[in-house]
C-alpha cells in the first residue's frame, strides 16, 4: 500500500563539508504527506550528535510545512473548503490547518465572505476551548494576558487572538446588530524578541462583513517587560468607516494587562 512516506539522511560532514551543524552530526528525517501533496501531515525529524545523543521533533506539530505552490491551489472559496475538509479527514493537525488558512487569508483577499469566515475559524480552532493558562517566562508564546474588564489576549503558538468570553464582558453586538463573536483572531501578528513587541491586526468588515463600535479595523502594539508578566505599554490605532484613526494608548487611558497565571 502507498504510504506517501519519505524518508532520508542528512550526514553534515559528508554533504556540507562541516564537522557539525549545531553540535549534531546527522539528521534523518521521515515525513507522511496527504494525498495531493499540499502538506506534510505528520512525521519526525531526529537529530543525533558525535554520541548518539537524540534530539526529536515531530512533524505536523513542531514543524509545518505546506506546498509552496498553495496559493495556486485556493485562490477560490470551493477550493479552500475542499482542500482543508481533505486535509482533516487524512489526519491534518489544526496548527497545518491553521497555517492554510493563514496562507488563504493572505492571498486571497477577493474571495466570499463565507470562505473567509471558516478560515478565520480554522485559525481559532487550534484553541478551542481555550487552554489552561500557563506562565512562559522567555517569550510571549503560550501567555495569556488579562484586564480587569475580563477581555484577554491570548497568545498562542501559531496565532493569536482576544477573547470576550468572560462573563465579565457582557453581551455585546456587532453594528449590524448580529452577536459579537467571543474570540476575534488577530489576521496578521508579529513579535520583535529584541524590543518585546506584539504587532497584530483586526479587521471586523472582512472578518465578519461589519464594522464594530464605527471601527472597520484595529492595529494593535503592545511591549511586554523581560518575564512576560505584564504588557508595560502598548496603543491600538482604531479605523473609522470614514478612514478616520483613533489612536488608544494603554497608559494613558489606564489600560492594563497581567498574565493570567499569575491571578
């Protein structure tokens, strides 16, 4: 039976002319792909040094790989539907399915909002429901932060995204009078680990065809201190439907988040 399985040797000192690469002399790989080669869906990679200690990761967990010809692949709505209900049937991690959608989001901003909607869904779905909280000292990945409102960022491995679930945040609506949803994904994030600086973006019309509160989108900032127990500061640049910015800096309008291990 066809296992759609690679497997290979890299020897460093034969294939790079170096002593080692890392500390490790050798790495063998063993990677499973999905029927339309779009992913690698699982696998390992074993890393071995001058005494046969192992270093193991796996594949679909660790390391995510998707076919660099992917945008060619769902440039439209059926295509992405198709692609990731294939891909959760043949055994797909949600953080694989997650990084296609993110690669969907990316490229294909002309699709309907239908498709767009289950992609960003596909990003929240790794969280669900949301994870104990726990306290990571060395960078913001695994943290979640919480105000006194009860509105929490969560920070996680592959995305992030606020949450409303708290009891404490109410019921809200969206403009068009539709249900706020409890979790709203970031579309873009990044993380400067020099300067300890989160930079993502919400967008409410494409995300859920409505504004929220006038907004259309939010550009968020925010620096952590070196134990990643508080965000010292940070802003949010809020659009307005007539192209007008807002900007909200945390200090200023006593804005605070602590890490929610920490309560």
């Amino acid at each position: 039976e066809e296992t759609r399985t690679f497997r290979g040797r890299i020897h460093y000192p034969q294939s790079c002319n170096s002593t080692a690469w890392g500390g490790y002399l050798t790495e063998d790989v063993e990677m499973k792909f999905d029927t339309g080669f779009a992913v690698i869906l699982s696998g390992k990679v074993v890393w071995k040094d001058k005494d046969d200690k192992e270093l193991a990761q796996n594949f679909g967990l660790c390391h995510i790989y998707v076919n660099a010809k992917l945008t060619e692949r769902i440039v439209h709505a059926h295509h992405y539907t198709a692609l990731t209900t294939r891909l959760k049937q043949e055994g797909a991690t949600n953080r694989t399915i997650t990084l296609v959608a993110r690669v969907f989001l990316d490229h294909a901003p002309q699709v309907n909002h239908s498709a767009r909607h289950q992609a960003i869904l596909d990003v929240v779905r790794e969280h669900t429901p949301n994870p104990t909280p726990t306290f990571n000292p060395g960078s913001p990945w695994g943290n979640v932060f919480i105000r006194k409102s009860g509105v929490s960022l969560h920070i996680l491995a592959s995305s992030a995204y606020i949450s409303y679930e708290n009891r404490e945040c109410g019921n809200r609506k969206l403009d068009d009078r539709s249900p706020a949803p409890s979790r709203v994904p970031f579309v873009r994030h990044s993380f400067d680990g020099a300067t300890r600086t989160f930079k993502g973006s919400i967008d409410f019309v494409a995300s859920y065809c409505s504004t929220w509160g006038g907004v259309t989108n939010c550009d968020y900032e925010m620096t952590f201190d070196s134990q990643f127990t508080v965000i010292l500061e940070g802003r949010v640049v809020k659009e307005k439907e007539d192209g007008a910015k807002v900007t909200l800096d945390y200090r200023e309008k006593g804005v605070h988040y602590i890490n929610e291990s920490l309560t």
